[in-house]
C-alpha cells in the first residue's frame, strides 16, 4: 500500500540513532532499506525489536502504544500467551512438510462453523493471493473477464485491483462514473478496461454502469468496509443491491474481509446480514503468522477441486496451511469469544466518541470515521463518505505526516492513513492515553500551520 506521507517534518524528542543506524545498513543491502513500503518513513524508518500487549519496543529502547498491530492483524495485540504455547508446541513437532496436517482440517472446521454460510475454505499465504484466488475463480467459473471494484479500495497487490486505488482529481473523472486509473508502472493497459470502477454508495449510478458492463463481468469485488475509501460502512441498501444484481446476472460477488473479518464473530458477511459467493480472509486468522484463505459456497469452491482431475484454478503454495500458521491461526480465533468482539466494539465506540468530543472541544477541524474495532482520522471537518472525500491532497498529506509522527514522538503508533485498530489487551486508559496524545500532537501541528477552512 502506497504511503505517500514524507514524516520528516516534524521535531525527534526521543532518540532514533539505533533505528538510524539500521536504515543505514539496510539501504546497502535491501532497496529503499526496509522491505516493506508500508511501513517505510522519511527519514527512516523505526526498526522494532520485541512487542508484548499493547506495546512494542524499537531499537532504542523507545516503548509505544500499538494502534496498529501489524495493519490490523493481531487482534490479540502481541506476544499472546496462547498463540505463543500453541507455537512452541508446533515448532517441535515440525515447521512445515510436503504434506497436509491435521491442523489444517482443525483450522477449516472451526473456520466453517464460525461462518455459517459457506462449508470449504483453502488457505494461502497473505490477503493478495486470497484475494486474487477468488478473482482467479470467478473468471474461470464464469468464463468472463471483467471485475468489477469500488473506487479507492485497496485489496492488496494484485495488478487488476490496483487499478483506481489512489486516482486523484486530475485523472479520477467523472464523481459517479470513475475513470479506471492505473496505480503505477507496468500495469498493462487492458486492467484499465477489464477492471470497471463503482462510485461507492451510489446505487443508481452503479447500477447503470453494472447494466452496461453485466455481460462481461466475472465478478464484483466489495470490502463492506473499505480502509482507502475512507474506512466508511457501505450502505445496506447498496450492498443488497450488489447482492441481488451479481445473482440476476452470474456474477460472482466476492467479499474481501482480509481487514473486516474483524467487525465480528462470524466475519463482516453476518455483521452486514448478506452472502457473498466467495470471501478472502487472511489477517487476524493467522494469529500473527503469515496466512490467506478462500472460503464460499461449494459451487464456487468447486473451482480449485482437484479431485476430478486438473481443477479450473489449480492452487498450492509452498506453504500454504503450514502447520505453524495453522496452529496460531487456532489458537487466536479460539480465545475469540462474541463477547470478546462485543467489548472490542464498546471500546471502539469508546474511542471515536472520544475523539470525537476532544476535536470539538479544541475547535479542531478533524473527524473520525469507522467501525467495530477499527477507525480513523480525517484532517477534515465532516466526515468523509466516500473515497473521494476521504482524498488528501498533496498539503493534506503533508499534515497527516507531521501529526503521525507527532504521534509516533509521544509513543503512539498509528497507520500512515491515520487508521487505528484495538487489540484484546486494550484498556480503556490506553484509549483515553492515545486520546490525549492526538490531542497535544494535533495542537503541535495546528500550531505550526495556520487553520485552513477544510
Ligand atoms: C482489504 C484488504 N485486502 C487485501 C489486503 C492484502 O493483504 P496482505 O497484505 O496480507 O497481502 C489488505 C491488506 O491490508 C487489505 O486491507
């Protein structure tokens, strides 16, 4: 995921020179230093040693709150106790083999019966390969080649998804009917065909694109809580929509819930009351570990059966259901009751509602959107409803950056979108702490710049 955020312009009160000293030894052998573009920051970024709960540590010794938690993937926070025993116990026993595990049926089993709607599941490695798995299915189930997408959404680093993820106001086009965009270099010039785009929340304008597009369309792709796109809930009325329109017309619709899986027990198909055909899942299933999987109804799964001979999408992976992600996967989901997302939401309705009340009483032109155990800040009065409004301009960006790290100075991790998520082990003084934090850190920022009308 693309940052676009230069941190370099706020003041360092805590020492970075072991953070510093490893960017340097990083940028001779690993491009750019670090490997990973999403946590990459200008001047460097922080390199982190060890985590346990709600904090982790950087190579300085400097401890932080984790608003973060590795992009909404421990749920658990870090260094969770059972997650930890299960690992130990697996690592014993053996890393990874040529050859299924008893694990691996444990895992699908408790994954089915959680999520009532669909009996098979398949796993991968991260939220991409599920992602693009389904989108690979639907195309060989169908025998079509278009998807479509929601402008702004992200669903990881599958070229045909990219397409529109961060178009801007010279190129996006049309606010109800979306140019398709490429996101970077080298994405071949069909994607910007065969990928149409959907203006969020727009049923009408959506239908007649969907109209115009329905016999070409493998499948429609939704996140019913898409991060880019302002990590706003889409409507129930569309999503029915979506719903209703894709079954008319053998489309496949496909729920990515790599993030939301979140928003409850049994994932966000039953917070949101709708069946997809196919949903990628991955984050939070893996326990920390490495994971991605498919689940759907078996006439969709029957797409990577290979029992009948070559399946229509052959699927493998070297590690894919490895024991280890298997075993941690277990672990974290088991300790995952309802009531434990149900005090996850409290405290996220704690949170927001808090936010919310400190901008108003410091006349701060900010906002927070979200839901469940995941939101985020907008430097923008009202509150964004779509991607496009969510959109931070170039100067936008800028102050996004200072307050991240005027957040990150005062030991509080957030995303470089300004999202943050809860972990198990939260408290609600850790949220009236991150609370205070955006607070001084938002008054830093204020300060340095004139307020400018949102
Ligand atoms: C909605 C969504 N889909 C897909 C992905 C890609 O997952 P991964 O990073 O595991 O490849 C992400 C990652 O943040 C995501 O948020």
């Amino acid at each position: 995921m693309s940052t676009n955020i230069d941190r370099n312009t706020a003041s360092t009160g805590r020492s970075n020179a072991g953070s510093a000293e490893l960017f340097r030894r990083g940028q001779r052998v690993i491009t750019g230093g670090n490997a990973r573009l999403s946590v990459f920051q200008r001047p460097h970024p922080i390199y982190i040693t060890n985590g346990t709960g709600v904090n982790i540590v950087d190579a300085d010794g400097n401890t932080y709150l984790d608003f973060l938690n590795n992009f909404t993937a421990l749920i658990h926070g870090h260094s969770f106790r059972p997650v930890l025993d299960r690992l130990h116990h697996q690592l014993e026993l053996g890393i990874s083999f040529s050859g299924p595990t008893k694990l691996e049926v444990e895992f699908a089993e408790l994954l089915c019966r959680r999520v009532p709607y669909f009996d098979q599941i398949r796993f991968m490695n991260s939220g991409t390969e599920a992602v693009m798995y389904t989108i690979k299915a639907a195309r060989a189930l169908t025998g079509k080649l278009k998807i479509a997408k929601l402008e702004g959404a992200f669903h990881g680093g599958y070229d045909p998804l990219e397409v529109s993820l961060d178009s801007a106001p010279a190129n996006w086009g049309p606010r109800l009917a979306p140019n398709a965009v490429p996101y970077c270099a080298g994405i071949p010039e069909w994607h910007t065909t065969d990928t149409v785009v959907l203006p969020f929340n727009e049923l009408i304008a959506t239908r007649q694109i969907l109209e115009g597009n329905k016999d070409k369309l493998a499948a429609v792709i939704i996140d019913v809580l898409p991060q880019r796109a302002g990590l706003v809930p889409i409507d129930r009325s569309y999503l029915a929509f979506l719903r209703e329109f894709t079954a008319r017309h053998g489309i496949v619709l496909i729920s990515d819930e790599v993030m939301s899986f979140r928003l409850s027990y049994r994932g966000a198909i039953n917070r949101f009351g709708f069946e997809a055909d196919l949903c990628a899942f991955a984050k939070i299933i893996g326990g920390g570990l490495p994971i991605g999987a498919v689940g759907g109804m078996p006439q969709f799964m029957l797409a990577f059966d290979p029992t009948n001979g070559k399946p229509l999408v052959p699927q493998s992976g070297t590690f894919s259901a490895n024991p280890m992600s298997m075993a941690a996967g277990i672990a974290a989901l088991e300790a995952l009751s309802e009531q434990s997302f149900q005090r996850l939401d409290d405290l996220g309705e704690y949170a927001c509602s808090s936010l919310t009340e400190m901008f108003r009483q410091e006349r701060l032109p900010y906002s927070v959107t979200g839901m469940g155990s995941m939101f985020r800040i907008h430097l923008r009065h009202e509150a964004p409803k779509d991607y496009r409004e969510a959109y931070a301009a170039p100067e936008q960006q800028e102050k996004m950056g200072m307050l991240i790290r005027a957040l990150q100075e005062k030991g509080v991790i957030v995303s470089p979108t300004c999202q943050l998520c809860l972990s198990t082990p939260m408290l609600t003084d850790h949220i009236d702490e991150m609370v205070t934090s955006v607070r001084e850190a938002a008054r830093m920022v204020e300060a340095r710049e004139p307020r400018r009308a949102s």
